[in-house]
RNA sequence: CGGGACAUAGCUCAGCCUGGUAGAGCGCUUGCUUUGGGAGCAAGAUGCCGACGGUUCGAAUCCGCCUGUCCCGACCA
C-alpha cells in the first residue's frame, strides 16, 4: 500500500508523509517551528551522542553561551561584515502587563537582544576575555544549542524557525593552525555523514558569493537527495582575523608582540535527519541506518490465543536477552520488546514506517520451533522479506546482519550519488538544456535524471545572477581538481576550476 | 515579505454557488468472527465549521478584517 504520495508522484508531499507517517515530527502551534517526536529526537540524540564523542577525541570541550544577544554586537559585526541577512527573533521587552483586559509588552528594554541565529559574536566577546598570551591558544569550544533564523518558508528538519544544532568555535595563534582545525572539522563532518548516517557526500570549498558573511574560507559536505537536488549537510569555516578583529581577541605572541586570533567556526544541525530521509526514505516510509536508529530490533509478539501470551512474551524476553550481548559496530544494542496491546500487523507496518532496521515477529509456531521471524525493512517486499531462523542463529548473525544493513545503505547511496553526477556536459548549450528539465526522483540504480553536474567555471562576477536566472547553484568546488582546460558552463569563457553545479534545498 | 490556493471530527475531505441547528471514508471504543504482508460484520463515541466583526428573524454557507497552512517567488550565516 505504502505512503499516500510517491517519490516519483509528487517528492515534497512524500516527504512530509514520511515525517508524519514515522511521527519523527510535526508542525507546532508556533508558527514556523516543529515538533520533534520521540522517533526524531531519539535519531537526534544517536547522531549527537556519536559526533559528541568526535568532539571530545579532537580536544574541543564542551560549554554553554548565552541565547541572547546584544544588539550592539551584531552592529560591530555588521561593519565589517557585509550583507549579513536580518531575519532574526528579536526581544524589545521585559514583561507583559494587562491593560483593558489585553495582555501587552511592557519595559521596553534600552538595548533589544537578538536570539542568537549563531553564536560567533558573542562567543568571540568571551574569547577576547579569556585570551591573553599564545600561552591561552588555541581555545577550543563546543555547544549543542538551539538557534532561531527567523525563516519564511519553514519545512520540518530542512529549515525551521527554531532548530537544534552543534556549533564549534575556536581561536588559534596562527592562520596554519586554524586553517588545519577548520579541515579537520570539515573531514570529522564528512566521516559523520558516510559512516554513521550512511550519506555519501562531496567535500569542497564555497565559492565566494556563497560563503559565510565574515569568512574567508567556507568548507562544506553536499549530499545528493534521492530527487537529485543538493542538501548542504554541514559547514566549516575560516574566519581568519575577522571576527577577532571586531571582537578584539587579541594576544601577546612569543616575541612580545600583541596579535589578533585567527578563529573557526563549524556547525551541524537537526537538518541531517532531512538528508537521512531524503538519502534512505522509500515509497514505504523511513529507513533508518542501524548506526542511529533509536531501536535497531524491535520485537513484535503475535499471539492468537490469549492462553499463549506467557510463553511467547518469556520466549521474545529470553531471546532479547541474549541478543543485548551482541555488540554491533562493537557498541551495545538497541532493543524494543512492543507490548502494547496492538494487533501486530499494525504493529509491524507501524515499526516498518519507522524504518527501524530489523523486525522480529514471534508467536506460538516459533515459541514451538525455537524460531525467530526475521523482517529486514531493507528487504521489504522481496523475496527475502522475511526469514525463518533458529534462535540460535538469530543472536549468532545479528551483529553482522546489522553491519550489512548499514554497508547496503551506504553503498546503495553511494552508487546513486556516483551515476548522477554528469561530466560529460561541456557546453553552455547543453548545460542549459540539462537544467531546463525538472527534479524528480533518481530511480535506485537508474540515471539520466536531472542532478548534479561537474565542470568548469571561470569565477565571473556576473555567475552569481546566471545562476540565479537557471535557478541552480555551485554546490562546492570540490578538493580534487583535475588542473584541465576547458569551457566555463555558465559564460563560454576559458576556465579551470571543477565545480558542482546543481539545484538545492 | 510579494502572487495564488486553502482553513468543517484525530486524519483525508464533501456540504457553501441557491442561508434554515453537521456529513462521508479512514481512525477510535465495545462485541463477535478473524489473524504469520496493511482483516470482516455489528453497534457506539467524537465538532464553538480557524479568530473577530458585519448583513439577516436565522450564517459552516454571503461580506469585511485578522491569523494560520500549502504552492510559486524573494530570503536562507
């Protein structure tokens, strides 16, 4: 049966089906902000609690800086950052008082506050505090916030009012070391996104028109949607001495010399759960890689005869319990046992929206046979959807059946990404009529469909608005440079430089 | 923030044109029969018809205004 809208059918509606479908989230009363439900937070905390341990390996630590900010720091900001968007939160008042029945603001506050959209400014306020010497570098932060962009079209996880994210800061006593740390970071993101969301994606620097306001490098991992577009998964950034420079970070070098800081910045958000829906999602509903899948078994008992629910509810505990011994990816396991009094086919197509990556069903046959039903939601609707094992069996293979699920997505992903990537567009003339055709879904293991292409761009100043009238973008320009000649795909011109060239989210 | 569409039960929607006290399907509850790939029958519960104001004896229905949602733009650190 499926979800009410196909990929191919209409992409946008599938993908609300599948957050609605997987209760991952939903709209909330706030205007513009979600709601993220147990599925989707509990995907949240997996991909935090792996990029939190990344964190702590790389040194950085942990801390808390204040959701609000002076107004007066983005005023600092805005000298010497140009064109840095305004749509922010902002908080003018102190109380509410009634008047005429009517609850209205009131002490109007002598400076506003912004809701931090980021932290760069007000984090830079306290570096400049704590910096003195090179003795002090480098300064290397973490924190796992919320931030409000005051965004008019709201999709949930892609782009919200309110959304949760991480985001670095460091400062460094030279330009090398930043720019090494923001590498790192970059490199950090790009083994996050393959290796435990299962999302391929392409590493490479902003061009200038789309880096961050203030930076003077942007780095970046791009993934490719199932329907061909791009989705910036994460960012690092060099900001050089700007933000030290409006921030006063200086200190005292070797020489006695004072010097401002060269800082970082580098960010992942709730936006990741977007792309993993976008990567693994099918006409079905979600699959979620086993790495962070809040539940990477889940049990479903089927009893028929209310007289048998005792041995089977015994049999699925012993067989849980010995299942919480196996250790994939060498981590303890995720299991749920579904007692609700459900039927279980409902239970099943409840759990298979999901996507959670293994479904046992157990009812009295199998309590009989000392066997477990095994449904991979990768499998759904093939011939080995469903496998009769032995117990024993079961827990022997369960480790490296969730290994593989998590390699099959991976790979399956990366095979998509790999045959939709087109070279072979050398002409401002076919690259136009490339990109005149739609998105729509890249059927697995076919392509043809409109996605990303490679090739040259000569770094005109008038790309920006070619572009803009193609509506597509340059995702990245990529760290493999091939150094060869040809013809830029926007202006005819002579160029160098390999770019990615696509539409996005 | 511009252009368009929409707002009725938990969900998807009909009713509105032509004003007269609220409908369907799904879901939910109960019972029986079923059950290993999305069950069947029967009975039941569920609504300030998005908010405010107007026209009218009477408004889900007509008019105004607001708010929200979706689509198309602009924006998107």
């Amino acid at each position: 049966m499926g979800l009410k809208n196909t990929r191919a059918g209409n992409y946008p509606e599938w993908y609300q089906n599948v957050v609605n479908e997987a209760d991952m989230a939903e709209n909330s009363s706030s205007p513009g902000c979600m709601v993220i439900k147990h599925w989707g937070y509990g995907i949240w905390e997996r991909i935090r609690d792996v990029f939190d341990e990344k964190i702590k390996e790389t040194d950085h630590e942990n801390c808390y800086f204040p959701l609000f900010i002076p107004l007066s720091f983005f005023q600092k900001e805005a000298e010497h950052v140009d064109g840095f968007a305004k749509e922010m939160a902002v908080v003018t008042h102190s109380r509410l008082a009634m008047k005429d029945g009517k609850l209205v603001p009131e002490g109007k506050l002598e400076e506003p506050l912004i809701v931090r959209p980021t932290s760069e400014a007000i984090i830079a306020d306290s570096f400049s505090k704590w910096v003195k010497s090179y003795r002090d570098l480098p300064v290397l932060v973490n924190q796992w916030a919320n931030v409000v962009r005051w965004e008019m079209r709201p999709r949930l996880f892609l782009r919200t009012r309110e959304f949760l994210w991480q985001e670095g800061h460091t400062a460094h006593a030279s330009a090398t070391e930043a720019e090494e740390e923001t590498k790192r970071m970059l490199e950090a993101y790009r083994d996050l996104c393959e290796n435990t969301l299962a999302m391929p994606v392409l590493v490479g620097r902003k061009p200038e028109h789309e880096k961050f306001p203030g930076a003077v490098d942007t780095y970046c991992v791009e993934a490719m949607m199932q329907d061909g577009k791009a989705l910036q998964a994460g960012t690092s950034h060099f900001l050089g001495q700007n933000f030290a420079k409006s921030a006063n970070i200086t200190f005292v070098n070797k020489n006695n010399e004072s010097e401002y800081a060269y800082t970082t910045s580098w960010g992942v958000s709730t936006r990741l759960i977007g792309g993993v829906i976008m990567t693994h999602a099918d006409d079905e509903g979600m699959v979620v890689p086993p790495k962070i899948a809040p539940y990477q078994v889940v049990f479903v008992p089927v009893i028929k005869k209310p007289e048998d629910a005792d041995a089977i509810m015994a049999y699925i505990s012993n067989i849980a319990n010995e299942a919480k011994k196996v250790m994939p990816f060498g981590e303890k396991i995720r299991i749920k046992i579904d007692k609700r009094d459900k039927s279980s086919v409902d239970k099943f197509w409840e759990w298979t929206r999901k996507g959670a990556p293994i479904i046992c069903e157990i009812g009295m046959r199998d309590v009989e046979a000392q066997n477990v039903m095994v449904k991979e939601r990768i499998k759904l609707g093939t011939p080995e959807g469903k496998q009769i094992v032995s117990a024993k069996e079961f827990i022997d293979t369960l480790a490296t059946r969730i290994d593989s699920i998590q390699k099959h997505l991976f790979n399956k992903a990366k095979e998509r990404l790999e045959q939709n990537i087109r070279t072979d567009i050398k002409t401002p003339e076919e690259f136009k009529k490339y990109f005149e055709s739609s998105n729509v879904w890249i059927e697995d293991g076919k392509q043809g469909k409109v996605a990303f292409v490679r090739g040259k761009w000569s770094g005109d100043a008038n790309s920006e608005e070619l572009l803009k009238a193609m509506k597509i973008t340059i995702r990245c320009i990529p760290f493999d440079q091939s150094g060869t000649e040809g013809v830029c795909l926007l202006t005819g011109k002579p160029a160098t430089m390999d770019v990615i060239y696509a539409r996005s989210y």
